[in-house]
C-alpha cells in the first residue's frame, strides 16, 4: 500500500506503511527475541540512573514497565533482526541513541556474523556492561559547552566472540563522531534526540565520514508531527547522495512492546526489500 506525502515545494514522495514480511517470518525472530530478554531481571541501575545526563531517555511511565514480559506482537527489534537475517550475510550495526541497552541487547544475542557499535552521552549502563568482556578504551575532551560534562570515550567489548564498541559521547560532537571513521555500517538504528535538526546533523556526519557500507538500511523511531516532515526532507539528502530504493513508514511496537502505543518508525534503504 503506498501513501503519498505532499511537500509544496519538492517532489511527492512514495512510501509503503504495511510491514514487508508475514506475520510467520516474524516468529523466529520474537522467539529469540523474548527469550534473549529473559535473561535480564532488571534494566535499571538506580545508582547509574541517578548520575546520567537524561535518565537514559527512560522516562517514569516506561521506567515502571521496562522489565515486564512485552508480549508477543511484533516490535521494531524484531523487525531489524529479520531484516539483518533477510539481506546481509555479516552485520555491522550502530545504534544511535542506546537508553538502558534494550533493542542493542536483543540484536547482539540474535545476530551470530555481526559487530556491534552504540552510541550514547550516557555510560554504558551497568547491567548491560555486566554482560560484556571488557577491552581497551580511549578518551578525549568533550566540548566544553557540551550537557555532557565528564570526558568522551571509546569502550571495547566483546560478546561470544563478538565485537561490541560503546562510544559515550555528545552526538553534536563532529570529534566524537570522527572516531568512527573507518567503519561501513549496513544497519543503522537512530533513536537519539527527536529534533529534525539532530536527524540532519546525523546524516551530515554519516556522509563526513563515510560511514555507510554499499548496501544499508535505516531506521528511525519516533517519527511523530514535525519529525515525520523532516524525515522526508532528509530522504531527499540520502536519495541524493546513495540513491534510496525503499521508504517505510510504520506502525510497531518499541521495546517495551504492548505498555505504550506503536510508534512510528521510518525505514529506508539504498536497495529494493
């Protein structure tokens, strides 16, 4: 089912908004998915909830309903998992915006050929790092009029042998963003600051840096009023420099599932699904 989107000043612009896989391809991935969350009793580390800049995006209504089972239907997780599994033979994944390390958790024990990058102005929160071995990691000044008041950093993980990065950073940062170059990301998850502005400073450092591998997909959370317009104006900044092929906009659950409304997630990808 495609939908148009009017802009008076540029070309109208075909998305799909129904989900692109049966709800039977979507069972493997919500079975991995709900048994990798068992594994976890709490996400909060109260202790680390207390010093953090924003709560770790984790506001009260979600705080008291983040370690509940999610329930059964779909949720953007799954949806990225099936999508990895589907098109990409290795992953390279980074996670914009990681709260507590609930979506990054679910994909780190679903996806087997995957590294892992996560991006955040939070330390890593403590019960996710408990899950990791530790490696080596590097720190360099945070600007100065930066919300983030303690040192920048690079943190190296590995999980069952895979590669997992935790970059604690202001994502206004062009210097943080710089430590990134030199990977080719083929799945990327934005859920950080929902301001059109910060979506377009994303894509300006995707491009800065050459970020993105050959093939790719994108998705972003919360495409609510203003955002769901920005979100088209920056399709047309990808299309112009990778040449999208597919646009999504959906209805899905987030990962607290059925506590709160389906969100609405934008995907794209510079190949047809």
């Amino acid at each position: 089912m495609l939908t148009i989107l009017k802009d008076l000043f540029q070309k109208e612009i075909p998305y799909k908004s129904v989900i692109p896989f049966s709800a039977a391809e979507l069972e493997e991935p919500i079975r991995t998915n709900r048994a990798s969350l068992q594994k976890v009793e709490t996400w909060i580390d109260e202790e680390a909830f207390a010093r953090s800049y924003f709560q770790y995006g984790v506001p009260g209504s979600i705080k008291a309903v983040i370690d509940q089972p999610i329930g059964n239907t779909p949720t953007y997780t799954d949806l990225m998992v099936l999508l990895a599994k589907r098109y990409f033979q290795s992953v390279n994944y980074f996670e914009i915006g990681v709260s507590v390390g609930k979506n990054f958790f679910q994909l780190m024990n679903a996806l087997d050929n995957v590294r892992l990058t996560a991006f955040d102005i939070e330390e890593i929160n403590p019960v996710l790092a408990k899950k990791l071995t530790p490696g080596k990691r590097t720190e360099w000044d945070t600007p100065a009029g930066s919300i983030k008041k303690n040192r920048s950093s690079l943190s190296n993980f590995s999980f069952g042998g895979k590669a997992v990065n935790y970059l604690s950073g202001d994502v206004w940062d062009a210097n943080s963003w710089a430590k990134l170059e030199g990977n080719k990301y083929n799945l990327v998850f934005s859920d950080a600051l929902h301001t059109p502005k910060a979506i377009l400073f994303e894509f300006e450092m995707l491009v800065k840096y050459r970020l993105l591998d050959d093939r790719f997909i994108i998705v972003w959370d919360d495409l609510v009023g203003k955002m769901k317009n920005s979100f088209f104006r920056i399709i047309r900044q990808y299309n112009k420099v990778y040449g999208i092929k597919d646009i999504y906009l959906l209805d899905i659950n987030g990962w607290v599932g059925e506590h709160e409304q389906p969100h609405s997630v934008g995907i794209i990808s510079n190949f047809a699904f």
